[in-house]
C-alpha cells in the first residue's frame, strides 16, 4: 500500500476529521485537485433613505389654490381645497377640507384667508389660519333655492353699487338664482336673491364695465338643466345693472338656441382702457341615428357693445372641441400683449394669440384636458412675468402643470399628480 493510500484511508476512517475536511480528504484521494470555498460577496449596502421633503417657510408664500370634489369609495366625500405654496423653488401642499359641502366650486384671497363656495350644503365661508396653524371657517352666507340641487357655482368681488365698498355676486344652480351681498356694520352679510327660475343653471358671474359709463356692471350665463342625452341645452348671457332703488335690473346679451356658455370673461385685450366681454359657446352637439355628433365646434366670441346693444362676434374656435369651461387672459407669452388660453376637454390647451386679422390657436399642450380642465395664470414664482397653471384630468394624464414661454417653446414642469376620483373646479393664485 502507497504512502498516498494510507493517508487516505487514515482520512477516512478518523472519527475526528470534520465534515468539511472529510470531503476534501476524499477528494484527494479520488486524484482531484483541492480548491477553497471562495469567501461570499458582501451583502450590498443598504439604499439610502429618501430625502425627507423640504420643510415649509413660514409666513405668507405665493399660493395656488386647487378646489375640488373627491369620491372616495365611488360616494361624494368633504369638499376639498389643495393649497400649492411655493417659494419659488419647490412647493409644499396643504389639504383643507370642509364635511359640510361636498363640493368647493372655487376658492380665492380675500383679506386676511381665502373665500370658499360650496354645494350640497351652498355655504360662502370666509378661512383664516388660528394660533395653531390650523385653517377656520367663518359662515358668511348659506342658503336653500328650493330645487334638486343647492349649488354655489362662482364668484366675484366687486363694487357693482358704487358705493364705494365691494359687494360678493355668486351664481348658483338650479334655481337661477343670482345673488348680490352686501356688507353690514357688524360685519355680518345679506345677499337679495334675484330671478329664480326652476331648472336654470348659472354658472359663471363677470364684473366689469364693458360699456364704458364709468359704473360695474355684473354678467351670468343662465342655461338649461343638462341634458342625460349629452346633447347641447339652451342658453346665453344676461347682464345686471345697479339701480337708484338698490335693485339691479336685469336685461338680455346673448341667447342661442343650439348651445349656451358656461364661461364668460371680461378683459381689456385690445388695450384702449375698456375691457371686452368674451363668451366661450358650447359645441352645438345633436343626437343623430342615436349617436351623439358635433355640428358646430366650440367657438370664443367677442360681443362687441354699440349704443346699447351687443353683437356677436367669433374671434375663434376649437376643432373638434365640444366646450371649453375655462377661458382666461394675461400675457403668458411675455410679448407685452395679453393672451387668450382657452382650456378645451378633448382638444388640448389653447394660446389664442391677437392680431390684424383675428385672434390665432395654437396648441400649448394637446394632451392637457379633462371635464373642467381648470386653468389659471399668474406671477407665482415672482420673476415679473406669468406662467399658465393647467389641471389636467383625462384618464393617462392626471397632473397639475405649470406652462412657461421660453422665448421658443413651452416648457412644463409637473407639480403634482392628481389623485384618482377626483374632479378639479378652479385654480386661482393667492398669498397664504
């Protein structure tokens, strides 16, 4: 027996030897060769944690307020308002909700807080921040039209009686009711109820003096209830004028037959010191062998007023676009001309830029849209110049966005996701 074998066989037959050396014991002797277990690899190092966000400033920021209504479990949840304050670099989200309305339809600065019109319950309250921080509702005004519904649907602010303090005109549904409310000593409100009307929606309110004889005048866009059938419903623009009395008297602009407005601006585009009243008008949709067709696409008119009286001008439209819910103005694209942006729901977000021979679309954004598409401009970052603020809610593309002109191009910058089961009213800019 070789040398070799008998140290196999001592190998083997030690009761000793550890299972380890045993294995490589009998390897050796099968004439293999001996390799070492390579040591493991390290485990790797743990992903850093994410960097918690930046912490609020205090103080009064530039602020973006998101209304909105929530469905949480397919059922109509506290109205809700997200408030997008910013210092110019990042922004830092605030929720505040309200279990006595479903719905806020607006938000927007005033003194000291934010005013909030709300529906299913319709109460005007008045939000200031506490000691605590927390955010507190004053009761301004709550009220019951009688009908399905009990909606406040805008609002403005203005002094529409001369008198020289501001009065608060809201629209409602569905009783057609517009109201005007004016301020009392103790600082308590009354609003008079004018023109209720079963079945009549009103949804936009415009101050301004279009006729230029130096007082306010207020404008609304009574309509028809929706119809189930999709297709358009009738309707158009009044106006209310203040009387001696203390009424307002109500006289016609606009009525169509085809379509109605759910969207109504007035603004001194053309720059000669009286501002325009400009109407975006619902695509004139018909129910054709049981589909629903665009006759006529959505269209902004201008009704150009002469010696009392208002003609219809169309200044654009939208292909393909069956209504646009927000139509606002500012020189977005920093010309030293005011802009029109014209949110559609299917079409895209719309630059309608003036000129010679007319006011131009062009697309900022065709994948932008939704039921309201709420859009807004304003100043926010503070560099002097305006940036278009767009909610955009179809089903791929749910984000809030801010649009800037770069000289070139419009560049975007995403602010937030918008969660699902929701639907954004307004946006409008504040300092809180």
């Amino acid at each position: 027996m070789s040398a070799l074998s008998g140290w196999c066989g001592a190998v083997v037959g030690s009761v000793l030897i550890g299972a380890l050396g045993l294995i490589g014991g009998i390897a050796g002797c099968s004439g293999e060769s001996v390799s070492e277990t390579p040591d493991p690899e390290p485990a790797p190092a743990p992903a850093p944690a994410p960097a918690p966000p930046p912490a609020a400033p205090t103080g009064p920021l530039p602020t973006l307020i998101m209304t909105q209504a929530q469905f949480p479990g397919g059922k109509p949840g506290p109205a809700k308002a997200v408030l997008y304050r910013t210092d110019g670099k990042d922004w830092f989200p605030e929720v505040v909700e309200d279990p006595d309305s479903n719905v806020w339809h607006k938000g927007m600065p005033w003194r000291d807080g934010f005013l909030t019109i709300g529906a299913q319950k319709a109460m005007l309250k008045h939000w200031t921040r506490g000691d605590d921080g927390t955010w507190i509702s004053t009761t301004l005004w709550e009220a019951s039209f009688g009908g399905k519904f009990d909606r406040l649907r805008d609002i403005e602010i203005g002094d529409v009686d001369g008198d020289g303090s501001e009065e608060i005109v809201i629209a409602t549904h569905d009783m057609g009711v517009v109201a005007v409310g004016d301020e009392n000593e103790d600082k308590t409100w009354t609003f008079q109820e004018m023109d209720k009307t079963p079945d009549t929606f009103v949804h936009e309110v415009e101050i301004g003096d279009v006729d230029g004889d130096g007082k306010l005048e207020f404008y609304v866009t009574p309509s028809e209830r929706n119809k189930a059938s999709g297709v358009s419903q009738p309707g158009g623009v009044v106006r209310y004028d203040h009387q001696e009395d203390g009424t307002y008297k109500r006289s016609g602009v606009v009525h169509w037959d085809e379509s109605h407005a759910k969207e109504i601006l007035v603004s001194d585009l053309d720059g000669d010191g009286t501002p325009e009243l400009y109407v975006a008008k619902e695509g004139h949709v018909v129910k054709e062998d049981g589909a629903k067709t665009l006759k006529d696409p959505a269209q902004i008119v201008q009704m150009v007023y002469d010696g009392g009286s208002y003609t219809e001008k169309e200044i654009a439209s939208l292909p393909g676009e069956k209504q646009c819910r927000f139509l606002v103005a500012g020189d977005v694209d920093h010309d030293g001309e005011k802009d029109l942006v014209a949110a559609g729901m299917d079409s895209g977000l719309w630059l309608l830029k003036g000129g010679d021979k007319g006011f131009t679309p062009s697309l900022i954004l065709k994948e932008s849209g939704g039921f309201e598409h709420a859009t807004h401009v304003a100043d926010l970052d503070g560099d002097g110049t305006l940036e278009i603020y767009a909610a955009s809610e179809k089903p791929d593309y749910r984000l809030l966005r801010r649009f800037v002109w770069d000289g070139a191009a419009w560049k975007s910058e995403v602010i937030a996701p918008i969660p699902d089961k929701h639907i954004t009213w307004n946006l409008q800019d504040a300092k809180l």
